[in-house]
C-alpha cells in the first residue's frame, strides 16, 4: 500500500518528520495550491506568491532527491480548493492505505488534519514538528505550576539546552541579556547596507502573473517582489544577514528611519517559517561570528534570543491556549480597525511610514509593528481580533502560531498580561526618540491638545485612564498613574476631551 505525505506550504524541509519517517519507494507526496489557505485571511499579495513559488521550487528539489511528487496549482481544473479535498482525492488516486503527515502551524489546520483519516479511510499519522528547539510537551511543562510565563527565564533553558553563548554554566560576557545596549536611535546619515534581493527566475515569474490575476483585489503590491524562494535562496540571505547588518543588528534594533524599511534587520522570517532555513542552524552560525570577533556581542546574544527566546516562547503559548487565544480581549476593546490599515492615508507619519512600507513590501520590522500599528491600534481600542487578522494577512512572515501570540498578547496585552507583563503603551516621545518620522510630520510631537498636537500624546492618557481599573494595580505602571494623579484636573479634563475627539473622527 502506498503512502500519501502531504506537505504544506510553510513545511518546505527536506528533514521534515513525515519525509524523514516516509519509504520514498513506496509514497507519494501531495503539496497543493488551495484557495481555502489562499484566502483564510486576505494575504498580501507578496506572501501568496511567495509561498506558491516556494512551494513549486520544493517539488522541484523534492524530485530532484528521488521523492514521487503530485503537484496541484491552484490552475487545475479537478482542484476542490481544500487541503482535506485534495488528500481525499489524491489519497484514492494513488490507493493509498496511509496518511503521513506533520502537524501544523496553525491550531485551524490540526482539526482540519484530525479528520483525514475518516475521510480517506486510511491509517492516518501525525508527527510533531521538530524544526523547533522546544517539543510542546517540554515547553507545557516548563509552563505548568508558574504563575508567570517570562521568556527571559524560558530564554535561559533554551541557551542551556543549546550551549549557545555559553562558557560552561555561564552566559558568555557574564550576562543572559544586552538588551540595555540596544536601543540606539538612527540618524538619517547612517550607513546602511543594501537589502539581499532575489531575481524572479521563470517559476516565480509565472506566479507572479498568476497572483496578479487571481488576487488583483489583495491588499499590497506585487511590483518589486524579491524574496528568494529556495533553500539555496534562503543561505544567501542568510550569508547577506551575517555579512552587512548582524554587526550593528544589536545597536540599532529599535530605530526607525524614514524610508527604510530593512536597517540592518535579518528579513529571515520568511524563510525561517516555511522551512528555508533551519533556525538553530542560523543560530550556531551568528555565533560563530561572534567567535571569530566579527560581530559584538550585544548583536550576536540580541539576535539569538530573539530566535531561541522569542520565537520558541511564543510557539509554546500559542500551542497552550489554543483555541480561544486569538479570541481573547481583556481590555473589551471593540471600535473597529480604520481603514488608514489598508490604505496608509492617514496625516501621522509614523502610521504611514509602516502602512506604505508594508503595500509595497510585506514586511515592517518588529518596533513599527509593536510601537507604530500595534500601540495606535491598542491606544484607539481596536477589537485584538480585527487587529490579529489585518497582521495574519499583511506581512509575509505571518502565520497564526507567531503572530498571534505577538499580536493578542505582546501588542495588544488582550491576553491581560500572560505574556507581557504590561502594556506596550506609548505616546509620541517613544516614536520621536527612536525615529526620525516626527520631524517631517504634519502634529506636533511635542503637544498634547490642539489642533496640530500628535494624536498618539492624548490617546496614551486616555487609554490609561480608561483601562485604569485593570491596569493600576500593575507595579511596572504605578509611576505613570502617580504622574497622572498629579495633573492639573484640567489638564486631565483637556487630554481626554482631545482622545475623545479624535476617535470619534476615526
Ligand atoms: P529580525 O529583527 O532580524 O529578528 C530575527 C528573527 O528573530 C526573526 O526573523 C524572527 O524569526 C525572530 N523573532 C524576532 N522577534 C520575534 C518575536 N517577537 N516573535 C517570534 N519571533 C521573533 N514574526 C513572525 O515571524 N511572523 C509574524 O507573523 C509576526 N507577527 C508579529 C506581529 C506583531 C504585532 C509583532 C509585534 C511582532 C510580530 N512578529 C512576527 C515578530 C517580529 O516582528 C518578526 O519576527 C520580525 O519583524 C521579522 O523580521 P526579521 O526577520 O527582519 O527579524
Ligand atoms: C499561507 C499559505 C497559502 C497562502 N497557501 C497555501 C496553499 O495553497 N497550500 C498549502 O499547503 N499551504 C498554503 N499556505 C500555508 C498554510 O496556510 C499553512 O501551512 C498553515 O497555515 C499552517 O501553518
Ligand atoms: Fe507619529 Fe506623532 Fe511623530 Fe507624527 S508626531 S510621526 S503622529 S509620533
């Protein structure tokens, strides 16, 4: 009896459990262009063509080392549209007897996997996904028992467990975390590295057209497109990373300039998500330049937690309070996401900045997504949910088990604090101290009430206020509600007449 190993689109490893349990002699595997995965959320354009072309090139890579592939597009005529429609198909046009597969990234698709087996009648099999440093039973039980779930003490296992940026017992340097070191602001006169691009080969070429054509409607823009698509695509990245921006990663991490949208970022999710690259691997070789003292350490540790700390945690919580976390909304917030989100037409430059980068990219770096569309949207009380899916299908890198947790928990604390222990809340100084946006924008950052004043100032109080019952018990907020407390009754009185304003003009 045959096998049938159906692969997805973001599972693009040849060491992938259920190829590496596979007979190749005797399985076929099935990847399949789906309109259901297509259209879940509404993706941008750049991340359907990104994960069509990449999935294409690994068929080609896949028979190139001997597998029997069934290829379907999105294109053929007999296509349902559905993962479970084409493994039902597949599985009684090849007659196979068993159903390999691995489990997941997304709580939505498990269920959807759970019910293969009474669908095609086979014996069906799901492995744990092992291109991760965490098992989920580990991280359950690192969880269990704790009041608190803090990535910085989970980030420590995973640097013991791993022996990365370690001398013996002890973090290498004397300390787990440089992260007081990285907060440099950017001034506009930096010399910043040019972004790794990849050229359209012919296949990537055809899904372009074919997502310019089907997904004309999408949010973002196709024109530009230059993520690469193979593995081989994805060491180039990789060696581009290591070469020009990991030495100033670190110093430069939270800073914004206008017009740039890379800095000295990695851009390696993509390929990190879908299996391009293997993240411990990333990991030992960030390392090894730091060994070889080509790169600080503040850079090589700031970047490696970031991989072994927040992405592992991450993946740990979601997996644990699945389903409902993508549901949660501890701060009741209800109004619904503007729609400067898909336009980028709004008068605050830093929102624009973000937006406009985001059309025309499919990427912003963590600090715009955190400090820019996250903190508006959770000062102006829009629904996590509407916020959580405008993430899930805007950035090319997104799929439910990182972003959610980033988004629900860490941007919009709807989650009530499991994983941050407050709100990333900040007014206009945040931005103008890490950017240079505040300069050429049409507010004043400097004010809070009047016409010119920067919306981002009276939105920080009013959300404080108006959250005042859930969040003034929280010791690491008791110091800005003693400065509010100490506000003219006036002033307090003016703030939230100019918060009130503006959302109603939302
Ligand atoms: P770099 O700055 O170069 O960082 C290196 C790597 O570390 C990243 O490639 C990523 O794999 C990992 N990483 C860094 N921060 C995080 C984090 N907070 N959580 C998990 N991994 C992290 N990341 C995604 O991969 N997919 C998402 O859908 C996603 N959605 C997000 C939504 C919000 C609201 C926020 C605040 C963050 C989100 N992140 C997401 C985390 C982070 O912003 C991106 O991983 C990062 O911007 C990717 O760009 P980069 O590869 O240049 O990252
Ligand atoms: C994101 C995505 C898209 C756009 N299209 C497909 C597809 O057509 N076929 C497929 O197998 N996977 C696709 N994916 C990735 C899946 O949505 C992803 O595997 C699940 O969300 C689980 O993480
Ligand atoms: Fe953003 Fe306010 Fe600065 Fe304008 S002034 S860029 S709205 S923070």
């Amino acid at each position: 009896m045959e096998t049938l190993v159906p692969v997805l689109g973001d599972q693009l490893s040849l060491n992938l459990p259920s190829l590496a349990a596979a007979d190749r002699e005797r399985s076929v595997v099935l990847m399949a262009e789906v309109m259901r995965e297509a259209s879940y959320v509404g993706h941008h354009k750049q991340k359907i063509a990104f994960i069509f072309s990449a999935m294409r090139h690994f068929a080609i890579a896949l028979r190139k080392a001997g597998w029997r592939v069934d290829y379907i597009t999105l294109e053929n005529p007999d296509n349902t549209g559905s993962l479970a429609g084409e493994v039902q198909r597949a599985a009684a046009r090849h007659g196979c007897g068993r159903v390999l597969a691995t489990k997941p990234g997304e709580w939505r698709v498990l269920e959807d996997m759970s019910g293969w087996g009474a669908l095609t009648g086979c014996e069906t099999v799901l492995l744990e996904d092992t291109r991760f440093l965490c098992p989920l039973d580990e991280f359950a039980a690192w969880a269990e028992g704790r009041k608190q779930l803090r990535m910085e003490y989970f980030y420590r296992e995973m640097r013991r467990k791993t022996g990365l940026l370690m001398e013996g017992d002890e973090p290498a340097g004397g300390r787990w975390n440089f992260d007081a070191e990285n907060r440099k602001p950017a001034e506009g006169s930096l010399f910043l590295p040019r972004p790794f691009r990849a050229v359209p080969d012919a296949v990537t070429k055809e899904v372009l057209a074919l997502v310019a054509q089907r997904f004309a409607q999408n949010f973002g823009r196709l024109e530009g497109f230059a993520y690469g698509v193979t593995a081989q695509d994805a060491q180039a990245a990789l060696e581009w990373f290591l070469r020009e921006a990991l030495p100033c990663f670190g110093d430069y991490q939270d800073a914004m300039l206008k017009g740039e949208a890379w800095l000295y970022h990695s851009v390696l999710s993509p390929y990190l998500n879908t299996g391009l690259l293997d993240p411990l691997e990333v990991c030992r070789r960030v390392e090894d330049e730091w060994r070889a003292g080509r790169v600080p350490l503040n850079s090589a540790e700031g970047y490696i937690r970031q991989i072994i700390g927040w992405r592992e945690y991450v993946r740990g919580l979601y997996w644990l309070k699945m389903p409902g976390y993508t549901d949660e909304n501890a701060l009741a917030a209800h109004r619904p996401l503007p729609a400067f989100y898909w336009t980028g037409e709004t008068d605050m430059l830093c929102l624009r900045e973000a937006i406009t980068q985001t059309r025309d990219t499919a990427y912003a770096h963590h600090i715009q997504r955190l400090m820019v569309t996250g903190n508006f949207a959770m000062l102006a009380g829009i629904n996590p949910r509407e916020v959580h899916e405008w993430y899930l299908a805007v950035y090319i890198d997104a799929f439910e088990w990182v972003e959610a947790p980033n988004t629900i928990g860490m941007s919009q604390f709807a989650d009530g604090g499991l994983l941050g222990s407050k709100p990333y809340a900040a007014g206009g100084n945040y931005i103008n101290r890490m950017s240079d946006y505040c300069g050429s924008c049409r507010y004043d950052v400097k004010q809070r009430t009047g016409r010119d004043a920067c919306p981002l100032n009276a939105l920080y109080w009013d959300f404080l206020v108006r959250n005042g019952e859930k969040l003034r018990g929280n010791p690491r907020l008791a110091q800005v509600f003693r400065t509010y407390g100490k506000m003219a009754e006036e002033a307090k009185r003016d703030l939230h007449r100019q918060a009130s304003a503006f959302l109603k003009a939302l």
